[in-house]
C-alpha cells in the first residue's frame, strides 16, 4: 500500500510545457514571465502590486526594507510560527518581541500586541497560521497606533474575509512562499511580495534588483532577490488552478471535521467566522500526540507536529530577553497541533484511509 505523504507537489504537460518555452526562448531573468506573475496573482488576491522573488523568507525581508525597519526598532511576532517570521526581523537589525496566539483560531492575540507595544514598535507580523486569516481588528489596531501590518501570507494562498480581500491585499505588504509543499508552488522555491499601497508599489521591483531604477542607478539598499524565468512561467499556471485546489481542499477539511467532531482526545481546528480558509494545513489539537503519530505512521500515513519548539525558545534566540518566557496559548498548544495530509491530491481512498486511521484510536 503506497504511503500517503504530507504534500505532492502537481507537475503536468501544461506546466511542463510553459517552463520548457521559456527555457527554449533564451529570456531565463528579468522577463516577460515573472512581470505576468507578479501581475496576475496582485489581482487574484486584489492588491496594487505583486513583485516575484526568490523565496518567502527573502519576501519578508524585503517588507522589512519597505517599510525601512532596522537598528533600534520593535517588530511584533507570533512566537508559535516558521522561524523565518523572527530571524527576519534580526536580518534587518530591528528586535523581535514575541507575543501569544489566539485560544481559537492560533493567529496573533490583540491582547497580547497591545501588552507588547511600545513607542519603538514599528510593525507586526501577523501570519496567517496553517491558512487561517488573522483577525480583521488587526488592521484597524495597526492604523490606530501607526503600526506596519505585515502579512505571512506564506501559507495562505486563497484565503479570504468572505466578500472581501483575499489574503495579500489586507496589510501593508504581504510575503507568499512558493515552496513545493504549499496551496500553489513553483517547481522549486519562490517567493512574492505583494503590496496595497502606490508608495510601496514604486519600490518593489527595484529592491529585488539590487535597488536600481530604469538606469541602473542604485537608489536605495537591495539585492538580487530575482526569481527565474521559469519558475514564475510554471506558477502562472498553477494560479490558473488554485481555486479548484483550493475546493478540494476544503472539501477535505469539511470531511475530516464531520468525522472528527467527537473523537476523544481530539479537537477539530476552528474557523475564524466570515472567512474562507485556505487549509495549507490541517492541524488537530491532540491530547496524546504521539499515539496518533504511531498509529499514523504504522498505517502508511505521514504526520508533523506544528510547531514544537516556539520561535522565542530555539536556540538562535538563546541570548534574546524572552527567551525563557511563557506563554499561555503557545505553551499549551506547541506538540500538539498535529497535522494531517490534506493537499488537493489526495485521492478518495486515501481520504478514508485517513479517517479510519484517525478515528481507530478511541476503539
């Protein structure tokens, strides 16, 4: 019996094709594609811009350099989150300060931000955890208190506020990555900053080219943060089908509920009212993790825990003030959140494979 895996990137003629033309036409930097990309994920998500680089992490850092953060400012990060949220912000010289999640829904608390914010603060990275759009209130405390809104919109793609935006047109600037195991990838890694504002907008493309103006003149720090060719060629048409990616997803996810509603032991992931969740993950908060993961793992299916160790105690942020510190939700739910295959590949059998695995441990 094959084993079910957390993801299964999609490849197939289509994007075989476009990456091949691409290739064949001898325009591999700086071309027609990744201008098309850019462009055409902007409007599906409906923000002003969106500039193509060469991963998430390296989006986050570019929003960092928008908003012209650095030495002796505060950036407010959800401590249950990717590293790449926290190191950013020491990439660009400014200081991390960790805060709690929701009980709910494990995106960045309000409370919390408001208990952490001081004069120095600067922005806050609100990360759209697993697929799950931060509260709405965020922007609006954001601009009460003259705060950047930075998205991690890194698993994300396709979430929305039901009638309203999707993920990428919320913030100030929103970080995608394309990595095979995301809702939409690139045939390797990727990355997009993606923006609201016009004063924003002006900048992006050039800090991904080492800063430069149509001239080559250099007028501000960038790098070449590029993404090839190809690789937007290939996301472009993986955007064509996100949506319907999207619908098998939640259609998953809506099963996996029904099933797990009242497994013992088990909690079922919440859904923030009026939004559509992109569903990148699927994470059941378990009482006895590795159990499950055992009784997974011996039936052919793989698992991960989300996220074990929070950002504000691994060991790059040994000597950082909050590095000892508890909090409440985090503490409580890191080694718990167990997540389950849910990629849009999956097929019907593997679906109640799934099912029957997870509901077996309360026989």
């Amino acid at each position: 019996m094959e084993r079910i895996t957390m993801a299964r990137p999609s490849w197939d003629d289509e994007m075989r094709d476009a990456a091949v033309t691409t290739l064949d036409s001898l325009h591999w930097v700086k071309g027609p594609q990744g201008k098309a990309f850019g462009k055409e994920f902007s409007e599906y998500c409906g923000a002003l811009q969106g500039t193509p680089c060469q991963s998430g992490s390296v989006a986050l850092w570019g929003a960092l350099r928008l908003l012209e953060i650095g030495p002796g400012d505060e950036v407010l990060v959800p401590s249950l989150t990717y590293i790449a949220t926290a190191t950013c912000v020491s990439l660009v010289g400014a200081t991390p300060v960790f805060v709690d999640v929701e009980a709910e829904y494990w995106c960045v608390d309000l409370d919390a931000l408001e208990a952490a914010r001081t004069e120095r603060t600067k922005a806050v990275i609100g990360v759209h955890l697993f697929g799950q759009l931060c509260a709405p209130e965020l922007q609006d405390w954001c601009e009460n208190h003259n705060i950047a809104y930075i998205e991690d919109a890194a698993q994300a793609h396709g979430a929305s506020q039901k009638g309203s935006k999707k993920a990428g047109a919320l913030g100030d600037v929103a970080c995608f990555s394309f990595f095979p195991s995301k809702n939409l990838a690139v045939g390797g890694e990727g990355g997009m900053m993606m923006t609201k504002r016009a004063d924003l907008a002006a900048r992006m493309d050039a800090l991904v080219n080492h800063g430069r103006d149509a001239r080559l003149e250099s007028h501000e720090l960038g790098s070449n943060l590029r993404m090839s060719e190809v690789t937007a060629a290939i996301g472009r048409v993986q955007l064509q089908r996100l949506e319907g990616w999207l619908e098998r997803r939640r259609n998953i996810a809506a099963r996996y509920h029904a099933a797990f509603a009242n497994v013992s032991g088990i909690s079922v992931p919440k859904i923030r009212e009026d939004t559509e969740h992109a569903w990148h993950q699927y994470c059941l908060l378990v009482d006895e993790p590795e159990a499950l993961r055992e009784t997974l793992d011996g039936k052919g299916i793989d698992s991960r825990v989300y996220y074990a160790q929070p950002c504000h105690r691994q060991g790059v942020y040994s000597n950082h003030p909050q590095h000892n510190d508890k909090f409440e939700v985090t503490d409580d739910v890191a080694s718990r959140l167990v997540a389950i295959p849910i990629h849009h590949q999956l097929t019907e059998n593997e679906v109640e494979r799934i099912i029957d695995a997870v509901t077996t441990i309360q026989s």
